[in-house]
C-alpha cells in the first residue's frame, strides 16, 4: 500500500473557523471515525484516503460531487475557493474537531482533515514525563518550555494537556497563538484567550509582543515559524513571562539547535536563549501492537532539562554536547528517547522490533533485547 503524501504550503488565505455540523451525515468522516483514523484527505471522484495506526489505505466509496459540496458547506463556509492560496480552516462534527486545508493540485481542490479528539484524557494520563509537570509547577520563574517532533506526532494534544494541567490547579490568565484553534479550550481556574492566526492577528512576532502587554501568566505559541517570531519568544521568556511553544525537530537535541542555529551572530540572544531556557520535550507515536497494546498509537518521549551544564552548552552553541547530558541528567529527570521506548516494550505494549525502528540508536535497543542486527521487518514493524 503506497503512503499517504500530504503536501501542504505554508501560505494560506484567510478562512474562519466553522460551527459544529448538527444533523449532518458525511460519510467520509463517519468512515473516519469508524476506522480510528488520524487523517483523511478527500477529492471528488476517488476514494478518500485514511491515516491510521496501521497505515494508510482507501476506503469507502467515491466521493461524489454532492459529497463534496457537503463537505465544502461545513469545512470551510465563508472561504474564497476561486483563488489558488491554501485555506485552512477547523469545525465540528460528531464529538471532534477536525483541521482543515483546503489546495488545489494535479487531481484538483482536495481536502484535508486532521481529527482533533475534544474529549481529552487526564494530563497525566499521557505518559508525559513528570519532569515535564514539575516545569509547569515552577512556571512562575519564567522561561521557555518547547515541546518538539515531527508532523503528526501529537503536539498539539500535548500542549492542550499542559494547559489543561495548569488550568485545573492554578489561577493563570494563558494566552495563546494557533493556526488554526485545534482544542477548545474552557476556563477552569484559569482564563484562556485563544488567537487564531489570520482572525485575531496576522503577524507572529508582533503578536507576540502585543501579548507580553496583555498581564498574561502564560503564553502558548502553536508554532515558532520564523527567525523573528524566534526571537520574539525569547525575549519574551527571558522578561519572566513562562512561554510554552513547538517546534518541527525529532530531537530535543535538534530543537535546541535549531533556535541557536536561528541565532547565530547574535550573542545576547543566544545568552537570553540560555538564561530561559526551562526544558524540551521530543515525542513520537508508535504503533501499539504488543500482547497488552491496544494496537492504537502510543507515545514514547525524550525529555532534556535545565541544568547548569545545559545552560552553559546552550550559551556557547555546543549543541552537539546535548544528548550526552540526556543520557547522564536522568538522575535529574532527564528521560532518553530509548529508554522509553524500552519501557513501552517491557509493559508489553509495543514489540521489540517495533520499538527499534523508532530508536535513536538502534543498535544499542536491539542489543538490549536481543535482536540480530539487520533483522528484516515486516511493514508494522514485527518479525516476518
């Protein structure tokens, strides 16, 4: 079965965020839900394509030309479809949210739906690791708290969890920076203002330091795009506001050098970088297809921590040191990508050779649990 490409550009057009769909029926969402699915991207006149555990496959029946208006009418109502710019969008439907960019390319206007789960489970349900909470607890220090992976890996479940956590213990005025708005989120002890980009502003590095005038206790940035939004964000940790953000990096390593490569030239900023620095948190998903896994997607993370040797490393752009103090700072809470990833398989919840494909160093996890290098792998990730 070929993958499933999802190409999408960053320039998009404006397209305000859809209402819930009552009484709707659209099949290809049903199918969606029917089949667990993460992703789905549609055309009319083929079979939808669906992202799950298991892979990607076509399913279903052909979208039809009603279908696809159907669709149209509840993703994406007051957009301009005439233009070529991408539009993203998001809206409800059957107890999800679903993300929405709409392009055109060689098959003509497709559509892209990532689901968004509105029921989240407790925060510390997620296997997040604890230093990760005991950061948030500390947050009125000030700093900056990244959490990073590539597309698709659940970052944006795992900031909503964070602000959940916050929101549930604390009373905190957090603001946030989204494109689009994926989890709602409803005051609790907290009052959390949600920005959407290109509704509530336009200009990343602008509106980051227009919330640094709003009193917020928290600023939660959906994605640091740019060298000046980069900057933006650390000179606002460095002030002593606390600034949760994501980052497309596999490791917490990678991610801190991205912002220092970001930075290069720019030695007071590099030193701001350092002296905020609070944590990165680097996260994967994984088939669960061990004899206790629920063969859903389970995440495995790697955490990296302020230390006084991390601090120093940051300041004089030593990034390649980062991972040896990962692999040493576990007393301190530090957690290696491996290490869990060794845990999922000694709770039985993802196979050994499953675990392996995702290592960070592969030969060290299949000399751990035995496994001839080279072993071939079936396509999930087992034996053959």
């Amino acid at each position: 079965m070929p993958p499933l490409t999802i190409a999408l550009g960053r320039k998009a057009a404006e397209a305000p965020v859809g209402p819930a769909a009552p009484g709707a029926c659209l099949a290809e969402l049903d199918q969606a839900l029917e089949l667990d699915a993460s992703d789905v991207t549609v055309w009319a006149g083929s079979l939808p394509w669906y992202r799950t555990a298991q892979g990607c496959a076509k399913a279903g029946e052909s979208t039809t030309e009603e279908g696809w208006a159907a669709l149209l009418k509840i993703a994406l109502p007051k957009a301009d479809l005439e233009g070529d710019e991408q539009q993203l969008g998001a809206f409800e439907y059957r107890e999800n949210r679903w993300r929405v960019a709409y392009y055109r390319s060689s098959k003509g206007p497709v559509l892209e739906m990532r689901r968004i789960r509105m029921r989240r489970r407790d925060p510390k349900e997620y296997g997040i690791p604890e230093k990760f909470f005991e950061v948030l607890n500390k947050r009125r220090i000030g700093g900056l708290l990244l959490v990073t992976g590539p597309t698709g890996t659940g970052k944006s479940t795992t900031l909503a969890a964070a602000m959940d956590y916050l929101n549930e213990l604390f009373e905190l005025k957090i603001q946030t920076l989204e494109d689009p708005i994926e989890n709602v989120l409803s005051d609790g002890k907290s009052s959390i203002f949600q920005n959407e980009h290109r509704r509530h502003f336009r200009d990343w590095p602008k509106a980051i330091e227009d919330l640094m005038r709003r009193d917020p206790d928290v600023i939660v940035i959906g994605e640091m795009r740019t060298v000046d939004a980069v900057q933006a964000a650390i000179t606002a940790a460095e002030t002593g506001h606390f600034v949760m953000a994501t980052l497309h990096t596999k490791t917490a390593a990678g991610a801190v050098t991205r912002l220092t490569d970001a930075l290069q030239g720019q030695p007071d900023l590099l030193s701001k970088l350092a002296s905020s620095f609070l944590g990165v948190l680097a996260q994967q998903l994984i088939r669960a297809d061990g004899p206790k896994g629920d063969k859903k997607l389970v995440a495995a993370y790697e955490f990296l921590g302020r230390t006084l040797a991390v601090v120093n490393v940051i300041r004089e752009g030593r990034t390649e040191l980062l991972a040896h103090e990962i692999a040493t700072g576990k007393r301190t809470g530090m957690v290696m990508m491996d290490d869990s990833l060794a845990r999922l398989v000694e709770e039985k919840r993802v196979l050994a050779a499953t675990a392996c494909d995702h290592a960070f160093d592969r030969a060290a996890l299949e000399k751990k649990f035995g496994i001839a290098p080279g072993t071939p792998r079936g396509a999930n990730g087992e034996s053959p």
